[in-house]
C-alpha cells in the first residue's frame, strides 16, 4: 500500500467522521473487519426481532440493519442516514475519497427524496457541463459511469440513481485529479463562495449545469479543510434550491382498462 493512498485516505474519511457531526441524521462507520461487523449486526438484528415479538410487535416494525459487502468500498442508507467505510475494499480500490462520495448523497438526499426526476436532471446537467470542455480527463471517471450504466440495464440501480451518482463520481475525479477543471473554466463558473457572500445571505443555487460542478468542486474543498460552509450545510438541511431543484417527480400514467 502507497503511504500517500493511505494518508489520503484516513485525512479525507477523518474529515468527513467530524463534518458529519454537525449533520442531523447522517452518521459515520468506519469498519476494519467485515466479517465481525455482520456478525454483530446480525446478533442485534436478532435481538430487535425477539424483543419486537415479545411485545407483540410486527417484524416489520423493526429498524433491521444492513449486513455489509465486502468488496463494496462504501455505502450511505438513505433510510438511517449512516455512511458505512469499508477501510479494506477502500484501500485495495485506492478510493480515497470514499468518505466524502458517501457524504455527498447525505448532503443531497434532502433535496433528491422521493424525486427521481430531480437526481436525473441534477446528472444530466453535469455531464453536459463537462462535455463542454476539452482536455481536462476524466478516463476513469468515464468508465466508473459506464459501469452504473450496466447496472442500470441489469437492473442492479435505477436510471436516477445512476445520474445521481456523476456528480459522486465527479467528486471522486477532482480528489484524484483524474480530472482537471482548468482555471478559465472555474472563473467562468465563480467557483469560490467567499466568506463575505454568506454573511450577506448568499445561497447557492442550482440553476445549470455549471452551478451543479460549481457546488461539487466547492464541497471537495470543504471536505478538505475539513468544515463545510454555511451553504453547504443548508443544502444539507433544507435541500437544494433552483431550477434543476424544482422540476416534479414524473406522476404514473394511470393503466387504461
């Protein structure tokens, strides 16, 4: 193991463990043994049922925790709001940055909640912000997406998950630096919010594509430092605002009879 993978990898995921502190309802797991931690889920999943039926408590009724996969690097629960690190899987996939990818669907999920058609206009407006521009990388970046595209057609994710997860993605890219926004490009978008911005009430919002790589390459810097921003936060909190926000979940057709 690269001393500096693993160095960026426990910077980045201690990071995130305190960031998440000042998130309501998103907590961190950091797990060195699998193996060991499904048993101990398992036997507290056990325990919750038994006390459940002694109280004549449907099963349904109870708050069963995920058994872990191994090789799964990360995975945030969108229903607990825990990040869960696989240290292990992380480190042999040198995904650094596993934390903040698993952080980022809790800062979102306020805003993509029930609304697929939302994380899709989100994803698209990503990649067609990044199509806009030549020579700045992104071959892994690229390929990771390919791969939620066959899972897309074999039915593993939804279609919104996946475009959901460009923007986890692109975050992925820009710590590793497997791409590289250059500097017209991040003038272009405004890509720095400044402490004066936010003292008079400035908000983020996600209008375009711009606004959404805008945010993301933001919220690496956060993470990096160690302290997200006080819109960071409120994207957290409230969800986001704007015109990618607002679209309406797509209603079902009602079948004809």
């Amino acid at each position: 193991m690269e001393p500096a993978i693993k160095a960026n990898y426990e910077q980045t995921t201690e990071n995130v463990k305190n960031i998440a502190q000042d998130i309501d309802g998103v907590s961190v797991t950091e797990i060195d043994d699998v193996n060991q931690e499904n048993i101990n889920r398992q036997k507290r999943n056990n325990e919750k049922l038994s006390l459940a039926e002694a109280n004549g408590q449907s099963a349904d009724s109870v708050k069963i925790e995920k058994m872990i996969d191994a090789d799964l690097p990360g995975s945030f629960n969108p229903a607990t709001g825990e990040i869960v690190i696989n240290k292990a899987a992380a480190l042999k996939n040198k995904q650094v940055n596993v934390a903040a990818h698993e952080l980022l669907h809790g800062i979102m999920g306020q805003t993509f909640k029930g609304n697929p058609t939302a994380q899709k206009a989100f994803g698209e407006s990503v990649i067609s912000e990044l199509g806009k521009y030549k020579n700045i990388g992104g071959a892994k970046f690229a390929s990771r997406l390919g791969q939620y595209q066959k899972a897309v057609e074999s039915g593993d994710i939804t279609e919104a998950d996946a475009y959901e997860e460009s923007m986890n993605l692109l975050s992925d890219a820009i710590a590793t630096k497997d791409i590289n926004l250059p500097e017209t490009f991040l003038q272009k978008i405004g890509n720095l919010i400044t402490g004066s911005a936010a003292k008079l009430g400035w908000n983020t919002k996600f209008n375009k594509g711009s606004d959404v790589v805008s945010f993301i390459k933001n919220f690496n810097k956060e993470v990096g430092e160690g302290k997200l921003s006080t819109e960071t936060l409120n994207v957290a909190k409230e969800g986001a605002q704007g015109k990618l926000a607002e679209v309406k979940p797509v209603k079902d057709k009602p079948k004809a009879k």
